[in-house]
C-alpha cells in the first residue's frame, strides 16, 4: 500500500473545489451542446429546453464509443516507427512510449474515407453528440475509479507529486498514479493525444457533411474551422513525442481532471465553432477569410516556432539552429533559454495558442460570445497554467529562475501580461 497525505500544496480549491469541477465541468459542457443547437445561442441563458432522459442515453451511442476507444487503443498497439523514451521517474527509470499518433490519424481518416464510399451516413453523427457525450462523462467516471483503486496498490515512486493528499475526493479528481500502465499500455499517454484529439476533428468533419447536405454545400466558415483546427490537431500528433515533457506527463497524476477533459471535454467542446456554424450559418467575404488565414498562420508560426526551438534545445543544446541562442546555468545543471522565442516572454507557445483561438472563432462572426467561449475558457486555461508553471519553476531553479523573470519579465503576452 501506498504511504497517505503527501505534503504537496492541494490545488483547485482542495477537496471542494474538485468536487464542484467534477460537477461543474461535465454541466458546462452539456449547457454548450445545448444552447449551440438553440436559436438563440447564448452562452449565458439557460437552454430553452432540456433534453428529456432518454435522449441522453442510446445503446447505439454507448456501442458506437466504445467501438471508438477500441479502434484507437488498436491503433496505439500497432508497431511504431520510434519509441521514445519519457522523463525521468523517482525511481531513475524511464518509461517508453510508442510514437505513432499521427500514423492513428491517418489510420482513422482512411477508414472513415472508406465508410463515406460505402455509404456510412457521417453527418448522423451530428444527432449522437448528447449521448455521446453522456457515455463519454460516464466513462470518465468509471476510468478515474478504476485508476483511483489501481492506485492504492502503486509503490510511492508511481505516485504523482499532488495526488496523494489522504483525501479521497480530491485524490479521485486530480489523480494518484502518475503513470498507470496495463503491461505496456500507458493510459495517460494514450488518452492524452488519440481518442479525444482524434473525436474532435471527427465531429468537426461530421458537422461539415451534415452542412453540406441542408444547404448544398459546406460554408466557407465551417471550412476555415475544420481546416484550422485540423491543422492543430495533426500538427499535436506529429509532434507526439513533444507531450512527453508537458506538466500532464510529467507532472499530474491521472484521474478524474484528465480523463474527463482527454475523452470528453476535448472533442465535445473544442468542436463548439463547428456546432455553432451549423445551427447558425455565417456569411464570410473572401477578403475577410483571408485576414482570418493570416491570424491563424501568425498564430501558428509563434505556437510552433517556439515549441520547436524548446524541443530542439532540449534535445541537443549544441544543434546549430539553437547553438546560439542566450542561457542561464541552473544548480540542477539544465540551462534556461532567454533569447529567441523564449527571451520574448515565458511563454510564447501559449501566446500562439491564444492567437489561433481567436481565429478559430472569428468565422462564426461577432453577433454570438458562444463561439467565443473557447477563447475565453483557455485564456483562464492558459494563465492557471502559467501560473502552475511558475511556481514549479521557481521550486526547481530557485535563484536562476529569479533571474530568468528578471530577464523575461512578461509571461505571455509582451508588454501587456
């Protein structure tokens, strides 16, 4: 059995706090499936109408999830072209991990091209999303569960640094194993880039065809979204070795939080814009698409540009493209980057990211703040993370992490925050 009451500081508010997420969290995400489909589509009006029970449940919904969870797990299990090696664990061992998510996207997209050809009604899909996201809600549930029991059998060294308080309920929420493993199967990893990522430029496509066949032809609006959100997410999987440093593998321990937000808060709210634009259509002008396209392509050129320039030194510090860039030594003896992309601010990846957000929903006009919800959920987002960022910093780095913000003293947006 594992050790109780770990002394890391509780986050979110503690036991509470979780407790009101994991209630909060799923009835957001059920309020944004509903008013989409609303004529009004306010984002903060109550739905006109609520669904009646048994629109929230649909044994084809649950056949059709859990076919999804086990085509993508099939996916995660077919030979990868590299494995990868993830940080260093307490214990100084190294987990590795198949590096095969985009080759699951391309996988995913010729069976769906397939199923077009042949008849499958994609733009059904569009009438599922209620009770798919219910099953998805309950699967969360049901996972965190079995994780939270597999946990108490974990060693210590399994456990993640801030979720092993001795309290069940915010233990269940933020998670106690930092990387629970069947055999070789990684669930976090594998929740973290593939069902979710993968589900939500799905319905996007769905949501698409469903356009499609009520007004002829796709809109020039739903176009630029899937577009651009299909280029996040493709560019997310080839990239896959990248997550292998983020704070969700690193740091958090796997439960509710990740679960929900991997399988169902992903591909059911991130496609929101798409929703919107289909109970909604929105005129769009050529010249103004193409602003949009410029937003997005800045957007995108930061958010990689700097994502690439971390791996990249990460990696090999003496590659030439970084060779150059300015540092400051650290006692743990790593060097922090204060020149290029991340002299600019601390955090000029989630400056990209907040860019393309906002082009992500200027397609669907300004006569709604719903569509806009995204921008505004992964502002918070973004800036609860930075601020999760810093303090985990300034404990690793001490005094070269003071220098460093004395250095770079914006954090994500230059001159502003």
């Amino acid at each position: 059995m594992a050790p109780q009451g770990s002394r890391a500081p509780l986050e979110f508010g503690g036991p509470l706090g979780a407790a009101a997420l994991m209630l909060l969290l799923p009835a957001t995400m059920f309020h944004l499936l509903l008013v989409a489909r609303s004529g009004p589509a306010r984002l903060l009006g109550l739905p006109p109408h609520l669904p009646a029970p048994e629109a929230l449940w649909s044994p084809g919904a649950l056949l059709l999830w859990l076919t999804w969870l086990g085509l993508q797990a099939a996916f995660y299990l077919l030979p990868a072209h590299k494995m990868a090696e993830g940080q260093e664990l307490k214990d100084k061992s190294r987990l590795r991990y198949p590096i095969n998510g985009f080759q699951a996207l391309v996988l995913t997209a010729l069976l769906v091209g397939l199923g077009v050809s042949a008849g499958l009604p994609l733009g059904m899909l569009t009438e599922m999303l209620l009770p798919l996201a219910w099953v998805a809600t309950l699967t969360a549930f049901i996972f965190s569960l079995l994780l939270y029991l597999k946990a108490l059998m974990a060693p210590a060294s399994a456990l993640a640094p801030g979720g092993n308080s001795g309290n069940p309920v915010y233990d269940f929420f933020l998670g106690r194993e930092l990387n629970p493993r069947f055999g070789s199967f990684d669930c976090k990893y594998f929740c973290e880039l593939r069902p979710g990522l993968i589900g939500w430029v799905l319905i996007n496509l769905a949501l698409l065809v469903q356009e499609a066949e009520l007004l002829g032809s796709p809109s020039l609006a739903m176009w630029l979204v899937n577009g651009f959100q299909l280029l996040y997410v493709g560019d997310a999987l080839w990239h896959e070795e990248a997550v292998l440093t983020t704070m969700d593998i690193t740091h958090d321990g796997f439960g509710f939080m990740l679960a929900f937000g991997d399988l169902a808060w992903v591909p059911f709210t991130y496609s929101l814009q798409a929703q919107f634009l289909l109970y909604h259509p929105q005129p769009l002008e050529l010249p103004t698409a193409s602003v949009i396209c410029l937003v997005n392509a800045v957007g995108y050129y930061i958010f990689r540009g700097a994502n690439s320039q971390k791996n990249t030194f990460r990696k090999n510090p003496s590659d030439p493209r970084v060779a150059g860039l300015e540092t400051i030594s650290t006692a743990t003896g790593k060097q922090l980057l204060v020149s290029g992309w991340w002299g600019m601010v601390r955090h000029p990846n989630y400056l990209g990211d907040l860019i393309m957000a906002l082009a992500w929903s200027l397609p669907c006009g300004v006569s709604h703040l719903l569509p806009y919800f995204y921008l505004l959920y992964f502002t918070a987002l973004l800036v609860h993370r930075e601020a999760r960022d810093e303090q985990q910093c300034l404990q690793k780095y001490g005094l070269a992490w003071h220098e460093y913000c004395r250095r770079v003293p914006y954090r994500i947006v230059p001159y502003i925050y």
